[in-house]
C-alpha cells in the first residue's frame, strides 16, 4: 500500500499449545507500516473448542497456581533434554502466552520470534486474587538465530487480560527495548511504551 507499507492476507489453522489438539481456522489481514511500528493486525477465528471450555481449562491452571503454599520459583524451562516438570507447567503456559505479546511488538517483516526457554521464574505473592510472576526469558531470533533475552512481569485473573511488563537487552542490539504496561493477549495485545518497573 502505497506511504503505508506492506499488508498480507493469511488463511491458517490453529492448534492447542498443550495438547496439540485443532483449536479452529483463522483469517487475517496483518499490515507492517513503513515506520518502525507494531504490525497493526485483524483476526476473525472460528473456534472449536466454546468459551465455557476455555475458561475451565484457564480456571484448572489458576487454581494449580493459587494452592501452592509457598512461591513458585523455577529455571531453564525446558531443560536441556525438552522436559517440564508437571509443577511447573502452568508457569511455562503463561510464559508463552506473555512472550507472545513481546513478539508481537517485537516483530517485523523480516525478524520473528519464538519461545526458547524460561531461564527464571519467580511467583510474587500477592493478597488479591491476581496472580504474578517476573521472567527471564530468551527469545529466539529469526533469521539471525540470535537469543535475546527479556525480563517480563506477568499479573493475571482469569477472566481478566493479561498484563505484560518488559524489558529485553540484547548484546548487538545498541538499544534496549522495553514496554509501559500491557494489557492484551496473544490474539490481542495492546503496546504502551515508556514505564520502567
């Protein structure tokens, strides 16, 4: 699109991230402006799992999270050989579900991101109901095969957005990247630039 930048049209099938189960069939229309911004993107999905399902598999995982006695800490997740430790499986779903909002915003045409490892997690005990956890995790650059490393926050409630926190630095990036508070979720983040924490 001309002084706008290039818009793609996209047919693609989805997945559960745990089960591996088909989740439903998307179109989408994604457009990367000219100017280094977040693509600006719109997506329609039929899905076939209802939202009665959804939210009591989000409810299993919070009540995994809430009834421990003490905070959850963890690191290298995966380890080295590909394996979670079932304790630590809720922690590792709502990593991916927050490193995909750094994705999104971190994007481009050329450059794309994927979850490679959790190497620190730690659970903040809080006396509301939200859950949170700080992050470090690394990203997996494509095509430059790069790991960038990002210290994310997480809060979350199911029935809630999810709110994402971040900083990532990165040895041959000269500029380190961050974010205010985001709220959003891999289907919908919304950016705020600016705030420290």
């Amino acid at each position: 699109i001309p002084e706008s930048g290039h818009k793609y049209y996209l047919q693609f099938s989805t997945e559960d991230y745990s089960t591996g189960e088909d989740a439903g069939n998307c179109l989408a229309t994604v457009l990367y402006p000219k100017k280094k911004s977040p693509p600006v993107v719109s997506i329609k999905c039929s899905h076939t799992k209802d939202q009665k399902e959804i939210q009591e598999e989000d409810n299993r995982i919070y009540q995994r999270i809430r009834h421990q006695t003490k905070p959850i800490t963890g690191s290298n997740i995966p380890d080295s050989y590909g394996n979670i430790e079932p304790a630590l499986e809720p922690v590792w779903a709502l990593a991916v579900a927050g490193s995909s909002s750094i994705m999104w915003e971190k994007s481009t045409e050329t450059l794309g991101y994927f979850l490679a490892q959790v190497k620190s997690v730690r659970q903040w005990m809080r006396k509301d109901n939200f859950t949170e956890f700080d992050y470090t995790v690394l990203l997996h650059e494509i095509p430059t095969q790069e790991m960038i490393s990002c210290h994310m926050r997480l809060t979350w409630l199911p029935g809630h957005p999810l709110k994402v926190k971040h900083f990532c630095a990165s040895e041959s990036h000269s500029v380190d990247e961050g974010s205010g508070a985001e709220s959003g979720s891999a289907a919908a983040p919304a950016a705020g630039k600016g705030a420290n924490f």
